[in-house]
C-alpha cells in the first residue's frame, strides 16, 4: 500500500508525486514551526540560508531523487542547527555578529563611509532610492543617516538638519 501510495526511486507516477508532496508540505510545515516564523521574515543572509537549503533537500524527496526519510531526516538537522544558532544569537551578542555580521552606517549627516559602501555594492544612487521609498524625500541629503542592516535592507532615519531648516 505504501509503496503503491509514495513508490520509490526516481520512477514515480503523478499519484506518488501527489502524496509525496502532499506529506512533505506537512513535513515542512512542522519544519518551520521548529525554526520560527523568523526564519522566514527577515530575509537576512543567516536565514536565507536556511530558506535555500530546506527548499533543496525536500524537494530531492519529492522527485525520487533522494530516499525520503533520510531526506527528511536531513533536514531536519538543518532546522534544528539553524534553530540552535538562532537560539544562541539571542543569548550572545558576540555570536550573532560572528553569524550573521553588523549594520554598517552608510551615511550620516554629511558624511559617507566610502568602505561601507564599497563592501556593501551600495552607490549613492541606491542610497537616493532608499530616501525616497523609506523618507519620503527626494534625495538622500535630506536624511540624517541611512544604515545598511544585516538583512541587507537600507534604514533611513530622521531629516538632517539642513531639511529642517529649508
């Protein structure tokens, strides 16, 4: 019966892809109930790759490219060694920045942080686009400072004081 429902190897019917992505999608459910929803909100590097990973293996249990459980067992090490990082991360200042790294002011009241930017691929045209969609000005001048965050996403805060004043 199992073997009819899930089949095996690479030679699969669309019923057993049907009932094989039927029961990952409620594996990967539990999966992400394990990691945290924050795995999959913040979009920074550390939990892209989470993202990327599990998205990978499963989906090798889905085609017949892969043993199932063992499969499944596989990631769900990579949810539990995420989690564990994670965990450890709000525990340890120290250990977050060694995993997932350290905002970078970009930008602030006049004066750019050339290396940053450089590091970052971040141009003075990326920092006009951030004014603009999250200060709600047109240009970059205009804000006090502009920090790249460990998402990669760019924080515009406050009007400088030359805004201020015209």
């Amino acid at each position: 019966m199992i073997e009819t429902l899930f089949g095996s190897g690479e030679h699969l019917t669309a019923l057993n892809m049907g009932a094989r992505s039927a029961l990952m999608f409620l594996i990967a459910l539990a999966l992400i109930r394990i990691a945290g929803m924050r795995s999959f909100g913040r979009k920074s590097a550390f939990d892209s790759i989470i993202v990327i990973m599990l998205g990978a293996v499963l989906a090798r249990a889905v085609v017949g490219a892969s043993p199932f459980w063992p499969t499944v067992i596989g990631s769900t090490v990579l949810v539990v060694i995420h989690r564990i990082l994670s965990v450890a991360s709000a525990r340890w200042p120290w250990f977050e920045r060694a995993v997932k790294g350290h905002a970078a002011t970009l930008y602030h009241d006049g004066s750019y942080d050339e290396r940053a930017l450089l590091l970052g691929g971040i141009s003075r045209g990326d920092l006009d686009e951030a004014a603009r969609s999250r200060g709600h000005v047109p240009d970059h001048r205009e804000v006090s400072s502009i920090v790249m965050e460990t998402s990669g996403e760019l924080t515009v805060t406050g009007a400088s004081a030359r805004s201020r004043t015209a």
